[in-house]
C-alpha cells in the first residue's frame, strides 16, 4: 500500500524563485537562505525518493481569484502549467500530477465529510513551484509527482488549525489504503513570520517562529489549537500560512523527530523556515 514516509515544511519566498532563476543563489544576501537546504537537497536524492509529493499551498490570486476562493482544492490532473505571475511563468518545468492517487485521496476526503474543491486543469503559482525548487535545483523535469492541495490563507475566512491538522489526519487515511506501493511525501509550505502591507510591514517574530518549529516535533499537538488572532498579532497578516504546515504534520500521525531544521532572517521581507520531520508513532 501506499505510506507516507515524511513531511516538509518550506516557506516559499517568490524571491527565492527569482534568485536560483537568475543564478543569483551564491550571492552574498540568498547564499545563506540557500545553503540551509543543501542537507535536504543530498537527503531527498539520495536517501528519500518519493514518489509522490502531496504539496500544501497557497494561490497568491494567480490562478483563483476573488469569484471563486475554495477553501481546500485539490488539483486531480495529469499536468499543471506554471502561472504568470505579472513577470511572465517562472522558466521551471510543468508539474506532473498523480491523478489516480488524486482522485483516490479526493473520494476519500469526501467521503470522510472534507468538502473538497476538485480541480482538474490549474495552473500553479510560485507557493508550488519554488518549494519544488528549494529540495530539486535546476532540473530539466521534476524527478517527483505532486499532487497540489491548495488552502485558502489569502481572504478571510481561512480554516483553522484544528481543521488543518484534522485534514492532514483525513489525508493519511487515505493515502494507506490505496493499494498501490507508493513513497508519498507530505509538504506543508508558506510562512513564516512576515506581513507585507501597513504599519507593521516587515514585521518577523523570530522567537515565535522558533517555537512553533519546535512543537512540531514530539508527541504535541497544541500547535492545532493556535487561533487566528495569534497568528496575525505576533506573525503578521502574512504568518497564518503557516496553518499549512499543520496539515503536513496531522498528516505525520502521533509523533515526529526532525531530521533536519532550518531558520533564517531576512529573506526579502519575510522570515524563511524550513523543517523535515519523519514519524515515529
């Protein structure tokens, strides 16, 4: 059957994405941000070869905008294209999807009362694409399936936490019992601390991102109980992605250790963190 063998957590800085896109990754302001990967990219090629990404994001309103605002949509196609997000599509590769895994997780999803959003032509944007980039490089095409799950963080209201976490949760169950075998990865990204309008622009709360980092792993789950409001008071408008990654770590079952831990300031004007955990229980 198939298993779900690790989650990432990824912020998913568009700066990143113009930085490996103009070979700018060794300059001195990205070459940390960028190292703090180096272990991930070796482990992903070397040791962890999934198969199938399942990769939680957020559209920035270039594929959905305001007509139609899915809370959770699930892309169920064969290949999505790469959104042009006002500088023309970002020069990666098309995302080849998982559609019999897709469907099986979405009619599971259903039918475990999460009212999916199904899509089966979209186009992604860089919340997808420069996660993809961060764990492959540059590639010709990407060495893995994904599978996109996308999560309305950009207008009110989004879900909670309790509710991310408990779709991860639905999503682990669906994903051990399709019959085929299967290496799936669950990536949660977005995030961290970071508001990018009004008086607290630039806003990172270090000390807060270092502590949800922290609670993800072990047998916790008090991370699915954070509201709405703390999120935007101590990691501005922008730190509510970060309930995204709730759905990678339900998704992990009971209990995790991190294999690997990344934190770094600034990134443009936003916090970047990045984790991997594996569970243990």
């Amino acid at each position: 059957m198939a298993r779900i063998t690790a989650g990432i957590g990824c912020s998913h800085v568009p700066v990143l994405g113009f930085a490996h896109d103009h070979k700018k990754t060794q300059e001195p302001i990205f070459k940390p941000a960028f190292d703090g990967f180096d272990w991930t990219r070796k482990w992903i090629k070397d040791e962890a070869k999934p198969d199938v990404v399942i990769l939680v994001y957020n559209d920035h309103a270039s594929f959905f905008d305001m007509k139609i605002i899915p809370t959770f949509a699930i892309g169920c196609g064969e290949r999505f294209g790469i959104c042009d997000e006002g500088f023309g599509p970002r020069p990666v590769p098309d995302v080849e999807g998982s559609p019999d895994l897709a469907w099986h997780i979405a009619q599971s999803l259903i039918l475990d009362e999460f009212d999916m959003t199904i899509v089966n032509e979209m186009d992604v944007d860089h919340g997808l694409t420069v996660p993809l980039t961060m764990m492959y490089g540059d590639v010709p095409e990407w060495p893995v399936k994904v599978i996109p799950l996308a999560v309305n963080v950009v207008t009110y209201p989004p879900p909670s936490g309790n509710r991310c976490w408990a779709l991860g949760e639905a999503i682990a169950r669906a994903v051990a019992s399709f019959p085929e075998d299967l290496n799936v990865q669950v990536w949660g990204t977005g995030g961290m601390s970071h508001q990018l309008q009004g008086p607290r622009a630039g806003l990172i709360n270090a000390e807060w991102d270092n502590r949800f980092l922290d609670k993800l792993t072990g047998d916790t789950d008090e991370l699915r109980m954070i509201e709405h409001v703390e999120y935007l008071r101590e990691t501005g408008s922008e730190g509510i992605e970060m309930v995204m990654w709730l759905i990678m770590r339900g998704a992990l079952g009971k209990a995790t250790k991190a294999l690997h831990r990344h934190y770094h300031v600034p990134v443009s004007n936003t916090a970047l963190g990045h984790i991997v955990l594996e569970p243990t229980g």
